[in-house]
C-alpha cells in the first residue's frame, strides 16, 4: 500500500471506529431522553459510519490496475465515492436533523433525564476530537512542511479532505447539540432541543456542500499540485537536450500523474539519440515525481 492509499486508510479507520462508539451510545442516550437533538446526532454518527465504508472501498478500488477497458486506471473512483458520501452526509445528515428538528417543535413532550444526553454528548466530543488528530496526523504524513490552509487548497487527496471535513462538522454538531440540550435541560423548554437539532442539519449541509464543490473538481479533471508541477518544470529546465517546452499538461487520476509534454530537441541528433534522451528524460522525470503514473513526451519544432 502506498503512502497516500495508507495515510487515507488510517484516517479512515479512526473516523470509523470514533463515530460507531460515538452512533451507540447516541442512539441509547437518545431512546432514554426522547432528545431531538441527540436522535439527530446518532443519525449523523451512523451517517458518518456508512461513509467511511464507502471511503474505504472507493480507496480500494481506486487501486486497481489498469485494463483494456481502463487504460488509465482507476483512479478516479476515489473521487466518486467520495462524492456520493458528500451527497449522504447532505441527505442522511442535514435533512434528517433538520426534519427531526421541526417534527420535535410540534410536539409537547418533555425531555427525561437530558443529563444523560450531556454526558455522552461531552463523551462523543472527546472521542472526535481524537478521530479528528488522528486524521490531522495523517495529513501532517502527506503535507510535510506545506501549511496546512495551502495544503487544503491545493490537495487532490480526496479522503483525507472528506474525512477532515466531517470530523469538523461532527465537532461542531456535537457542541451545538450539547449546548442546546443544556438549554433545554436549564430552562424546561424542549424547544431548544429541537432548535439544537435544525442548526446541526444546517451545519451538516454547509459542510457538505463545501466538499462536494471540491471533489467535483477533482472529478471534471484538475491538473497536479503545485509543487509537483515546479518539480516537473525543474526537471525540463535542466536538460540539456531540451531547447524549448511549448507546454506541459498534468492531470490528477486518485494517487497518480498524468502528463503530457510538447518540446523541442536539440538539433542535429539521430533519430536513435533523440530516443535516448527522451527515454533518459522520462526517467529522471519518474524519479523527481514518484507519483507520475503516465508520461507522453511529444518532440516537435513548433508549438
């Protein structure tokens, strides 16, 4: 497994792990409350436990060689599932809350024993939070030195950015939940339990729109990152058999590079020598950018 397909398993699996403890103990706190806002968040934590399946085959299959039918792979499955969980943390998440948070505003019951709820909600936050270091680590394995804000702008890491991005989500959702079950627990009034619960669907919808717009680029087509680009010029401004570079062309599929490149060769040369320098070329291109999948090389003495 490749540094990228493991950082990704292993945020993966916390995110996992965390949400399933995290869904049970909602859904029993729930049962006994009668709290909208704890229903709602049990709903997202097993919401939170389908995507990371979902992530986790995605990531799988993405890793499969490339065929006949697939000449470039799978690469981009990645980004499919990561976008139907984008779409499931939109429905299953933000419209149930929001739809369990209005049911809950028309009703007039009472909560029973909400400081129950405040404990497995305070419990919940303690275990996120530690989905949410362990997904930072990984991150900190794939950025380097990168800052983390340029590291979220220019990543095509579609796993990691979905997992990050529901951490944060359950984090917020969580301490909403939890302070408006306070709310509700200190004043007697059910109806902050109900608005607690709109707000999370709300927040959960933000979320996940966010992270669909960003692997709906990822799907469309986007070139590579930044700092794989300057290695890639780096490596053609120092050939001394390249006269010129027309133009350069990348473009992401999952872990792996594909690009295209249109040059112009010193003059002079055989046919037999210019193969060799390309081929010399594409390796020292490989070994600056381990991540390049695909390499067409295209001489010619004009753009």
């Amino acid at each position: 497994m490749s540094g990228h397909e493991g950082s990704s398993a292993r945020a993966i699996l916390y995110a996992f792990l965390a949400n399933l403890g995290i869904a049970l103990a909602k859904s029993a706190a729930a049962a006994y409350t009668s709290s909208g806002s704890m229903l709602a968040e049990a709903i997202h934590s097993y919401a939170d436990c389908t995507n990371q399946v979902l992530l986790y085959v995605g990531l799988r299959q993405s890793a499969r060689p490339a065929n006949v039918e697939h000449p470039m792979g799978y690469g981009k499955d990645s980004y499919f599932w990561s976008f139907i969980v984008a779409v499931l943390l939109f429905s299953m998440g933000g419209l149930f809350s929001i739809y369990e948070g209005l049911h809950k505003l028309e009703e007039t019951g009472s909560l029973t024993k909400p400081w129950i709820g405040l404990v497995v909600l305070a419990f919940s936050i303690v275990l996120e939070i530690g989905s949410l270091l362990g997904a930072m680590r990984e991150i900190r394995r794939v950025r380097g030195d990168k800052p983390l804000r340029e590291w979220f702008d220019t990543t095509r890491n579609a796993e990691l950015v979905v997992v990050l991005g529901e951490d944060v989500a359950a984090i917020f959702g969580l301490v909403l939940a939890f302070i408006f079950l306070g709310l509700a627990t200190v004043t007697g009034n059910h109806t902050f339990d109900a608005m607690g619960s709109i707000c999370i669907g709300v927040v959960l919808i933000v979320v996940s729109m966010f992270v669909a717009t960003r692997i709906k680029s990822l799907i469309v087509g986007r070139s590579a990152e930044p700092d794989v680009r300057a290695a890639i010029d780096a490596v053609l401004a120092s050939d001394e058999n390249v006269v010129q570079v027309f133009n350069t062309l990348t473009l992401q599929f999952g872990p792996k590079v594909m690009l295209a490149i249109k040059l112009r060769m010193r003059s002079g040369i055989s046919v037999e020598q210019a193969i060799d320098d390309l081929n010399a070329l594409e390796r020292r291109l490989h070994q600056a950018v381990p991540s390049l999948g695909w390499c067409f090389v295209e001489p010619d003495n004009d753009d």
